[in-house]
C-alpha cells in the first residue's frame, strides 16, 4: 500500500524539490519520514516563518516551488506571516500543515483552529489532502504555485489521513511545465505606439520570475533608448552598471528614480505589479503591460495595451519598432540623473560610528559582484534597496510586497545553500533579534552567511516616523544583547566594526574565511533617507 505521506513526498521529489524547510509537531511524522523516505533533505528551522521564508528564497533561485512543513495549531500560526509574505511578494510556495482530523472536529478542540478558513484570504489555494486524489491534488498545488500570478498554496493533512493508504487507481505524476506555449500575440498596434515615443521607460517588477526574460528585456532597453527603473524585487534584472540602468524606485514616495520616470512619455511595464509601490500608481503615461497576469487586482487605468502570457516573445517583438527618441532621452537622461545623484553629501556620524553608507560601500568593495545580498525590513531595507548597485539578477532578496522583518536571515541562508557561495544578510536590530534563533542553522550547516547587523539600537524607520509627526519617542529604542556572547554562544565568528578601517579588515576577513560570521556595525541612522535630520 502507498499512504498519503508517501504520495506526497513522491509528487515532491517527482517535480524536481530535493529540500523542505520546516519545524515539525507530532502529527508530522508520518510525513516527516515519507520524505526521508524519498531522499528529501529537511532542513530544521527554529521558527516556521523562516522556513517559509527559506523556501520562497530558494523557489527565487531554483526556478522550482519552494516547499515548507509546519505543524497544526501553533506551528501553523507561525508560519502564517512567511505565507502572508509568499502572497504578496509572489513567491511560489507550497505549505504542508498538519491539520485536525475532521471526524473529531466536534469533539476535540486542543490546538484546533480553523487553518482552511485563516489561509484562504492569503493563498491561490487551500485544501485538505485526503486519500483521494492525493497525487493530482499535490501536482495540481505545485503547478498552481508557478502559474500566472505565482504564490503560495496551503495543503493540511492530519495525522491520521497522512497514514491513510490512498485510493487505487490513481492517474501517474505528471509535473507539467508551469510555463504553457501559448500563441505569440500580434504586438502590431503596440509596436507602432513604442515607436512613436520620445521618452519611453521600461519598468520591470516582481513578475519577472519564473520566466527571467532578462536578455529580451536588456536588448528592448537598448533599441528604444529607454531607462529600465526596476522595482526592488527585480534589482540586478539589467546590471547596475548599465548605462540606461535608471536605479529603483517603489521604497518610498520619493525615490530618485522618480525625476526620470515623471519625464517620461510611455512606459513598457514588464513584470509589474503596484504591490511593491510605496504609493498609489499616479503616473500619467500610457503603459504596455507585458506580465504573465492581466492588469488588475488593482487594475491600472493608464494601460493602453496588454499582452498576458510568456513575456520573451512579446519582449522581442517590441524591440523591433522603429524607433526614433528624444536625443536627450536614453543614456544621456540617466547619466545626467547619476551626475545629481554624486552630488548628494552626508552628514557627520557621531563619534565611535559607522554611516550605513560606509558599511555599503565596503561590502560591494569586498564582495563578488553576483555575491546575493539579502536585507530585512527598516530604515537599512529602504535605502539599501535604493542604492546597494545590483550587478545580476536576483542577487538581493527582500520582503517588499509585505515588507516582513524576519526575512534577511532566512534568505541569505537559502541563498547560501543553492549557489554554495557566501551570502551576506543586511539586518537592522530589530529583524535580527526576531530571528536570532536560525544563527544555530547557519552554524548547525556551516553556511558562508555574513549576518551584518546595523546596531542603531531602535526601530529606526518607526522613531523616525515619530520624529516627523511630531511624536515623543516611545515604545522604539531598545538595548541590543553583546553580540560577540551571542556569536560565541552558536559558535560563529563575530567582529564589531566602527569605524571604516576595522571594518574593511572584517568584511575582507570574513570573506575571505567563508565562515557563518556575525558582523555587528556600530552605525549611525542619521544619514538614511528614511531618517529625519534633526533628532528633537
Ligand atoms: C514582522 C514585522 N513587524 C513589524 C513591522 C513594522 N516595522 C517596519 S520597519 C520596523 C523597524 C525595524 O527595526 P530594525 O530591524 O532595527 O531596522 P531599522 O529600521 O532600525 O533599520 C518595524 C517595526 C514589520 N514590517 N514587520
Ligand atoms: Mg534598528
């Protein structure tokens, strides 16, 4: 007989996922031991959100669904912040709860909550897995995760179903490919209206992936001279150093990039969703929308054509306008651009700390150029995103849809387990101490992870919030643990930087090990965007 637990490892394995991220209950461990069974490494969290996190990160750079195990109840709930996440910044992710055994509902009520009812809000499906149809069920979820838009599916299956024998008959795994061949649509009307801009942009967002038209998007950059402002999960989708790369914008209501998108006549939306955009969608221009979904939830009112589906085939079509911009436009726009963004100067850093732009600049300075960065979520995620130069893509993970401290760390290990290169996780205080726990997974698996945390002992972004409404500071500052015990209480190598020098030593020194390593920087929040000038 083959249980339910088996079949759902063996569709697992059957797609191509080799790793499941999770932390186990007791009515886990029927399918805890199908997926031993079928050769699927689990990988111990110490808290199930990161396990989602560490899936979705992995789903980014495989190009498969990432795959996470929780408990019910509580294990569950846990996880759900990780899902929330999954939904709003896209990720494909398949989460495997146990559940209650719905015969007992009436009669039972420890560590039961309705988990079909809290995920339906935040999943593109939520089903119980029975023994019928359990193989198509689990394919079916799999695929869903990729299609279109992709996000995370939920699929609960107690204790007692997980060791139920399913029933006979059922069709064979069949892991269809998530992207279909659809038709190549006719571009014609859209290819004459390209052409006829003086100022086009290229905006290219979340939905880039699976599908990493990044050739195709590069090459329609350089024939229509067009800037391509990325949002800040599709940094690195065109080379920083490119010289139409018009930097990144969807941090905050004012981001640079802005200047060149406001003078812009037409704008080719690859990938984009305003899920990632700090404000609401103001920009006049018409727009091209070239995603693998249709232009809604929330629909842009300024899109004047539409192509849903594979976005190469579009993306090579449009290239072929003729096109005729502003002299002014194109490289010289953005090197003009770059020029007022030099000019830009900092204020002094008290003494005995670091500007965060200096910590930057030392790491881009000691770190290969595909080196992936991840960053949690504060003043540090606001303007790394902003200015961290992004060389190829998907070199820097961040929750931007949900903007989910909590993430940085989980990312960097992900990131750190599939290329087997060293990652580097950008944390504020706040998101490191929320995860503290994962430095025993990084050293549990020896992964060339630098956490570097900016100890500015505050939720920066959030006292800067009450800063500029006039607020007392309060609830926002906090005293952070000695680091250096910490660092040696998991067994990592620690450094504590402040000042540039000592901090170059650290970065090349950590680099240089490849060791899980804790690098604790004394900074200064007073020169991140996101900060007021004047501490009242
Ligand atoms: C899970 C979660 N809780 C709360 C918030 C709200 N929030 C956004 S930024 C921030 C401050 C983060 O502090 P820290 O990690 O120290 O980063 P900093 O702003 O100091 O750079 C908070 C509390 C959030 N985004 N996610
Ligand atoms: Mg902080």
């Amino acid at each position: 007989m083959t249980t339910v637990a088996e079949v759902l490892a063996q569709t697992i394995r059957k797609a191509g996922i080799d790793t499941v991220f999770g932390l186990p209950g007791g009515e886990n461990t029927e399918v805890l031991d199908a997926l031993r069974g079928q050769g699927i490494e689990f990988i111990l969290v110490r808290n199930e959100s990161s396990g989602v996190f560490m899936a979705d990160a992995t789903a980014r750079l495989t190009g498969k669904s990432g795959v996470a195990l929780a408990t019910l109840g509580p294990g569950a709930a846990n996880a759900y912040c990780g899902m929330a996440n999954a939904y709003l910044d896209r990720a494909p992710v398949l989460l495997i709860t146990a559940q209650s055994d719905s015969r007992t509902f009436d009669i039972y009520t420890h560590q039961v909550i309705d988990l079909q009812a809290i995920f339906e809000p935040i999943t593109k499906m939520t089903r119980e897995l029975t023994n019928e149809k359990t193989r198509q069920t689990v394919e079916g979820a799999l695929r869903l995760t990729m299609t279109g838009r992709p996000g995370p599916v939920h699929l609960g299956v107690s204790a007692f179903m997980a060791g139920q024998a399913v029933i006979e008959g059922e069709a064979e795994a069949n892991a269809a490919s998530p992207i279909t061949n659809a038709p190549v649509p006719d571009v014609s009307l859209a290819k004459e209206f390209l052409a006829q801009a003086k100022r086009p942009i290229i905006v290219a967002g979340v939905g880039l992936e699976p599908e990493k038209p990044y050739e195709a998007l590069r090459q329609l950059a350089e024939a229509a001279q067009a800037p391509v402002i990325v949002t800040p999960k599709a940094k690195g989708a065109i080379s920083d150093d490119h010289p139409l790369s018009g930097g990144t914008f969807g941090l905050s209501q004012t981001d640079p990039p802005y200047q060149i998108a406001n003078e812009s006549d037409c704008i080719v939306a690859v990938g984009f969703d305003v899920v990632e955009m700090e404000r609401l969608w103001d920009q006049p221009q018409p727009i091209i929308w070239v995603a693998p979904w249709a232009n809604e939830d929330p629909k842009v009112p300024t899109v004047k054509h539409e192509f849903v589906g594979p976005m190469i085939p579009v993306l090579d079509q449009l290239a072929q306008a003729g096109f005729d911009p502003h002299p002014d436009w194109g490289k010289t726009r953005v090197a003009a651009f770059r020029k007022t963004q030099a000019k830009i100067t900092l204020p002094e850093p008290a003494a005995g700390r670091l500007l965060p732009q200096t910590v930057l600049e030392v790491i881009r300075q000691h770190v290969p150029r595909e080196t992936v960065v991840s960053t949690d979520v504060g003043a540090h995620k606001i303007f790394t995103g902003l200015v961290w130069p992004t060389y190829t893509p998907n070199s820097y993970l961040l929750s931007n849809g949900l903007s989910s401290m909590g993430i940085g760390l989980p990312a960097a290990m992900a990131a750190a387990r599939v290329t087997k290169k060293m990652s580097i996780c950008i944390t504020g205080d706040g998101g490191a101490a929320m995860v503290m726990g994962e430095l025993g997974l990084m050293r549990d698996l020896g992964l060339p992870v630098i956490m570097l945390v900016m100890n500015d002992n505050a939720l920066d972004l959030i006292r800067s919030a009450q800063i500029r409404r006039g607020k007392p500071v309060y609830g926002t500052e906090f005293v952070n643990p000695d680091y250096e015990l910490i660092a040696r209480g998991f067994e990592i190598d620690f450094y504590r930087v402040s000042h540039q020098a000592i901090c170059i030593e650290a970065i090349r020194e950590a680099v240089a090990n490849g060791r899980p390593a804790l690098i604790e920087a004394l900074i200064d929040p007073i020169s991140y965007p996101s900060t007021p000038k004047k501490i009242a």
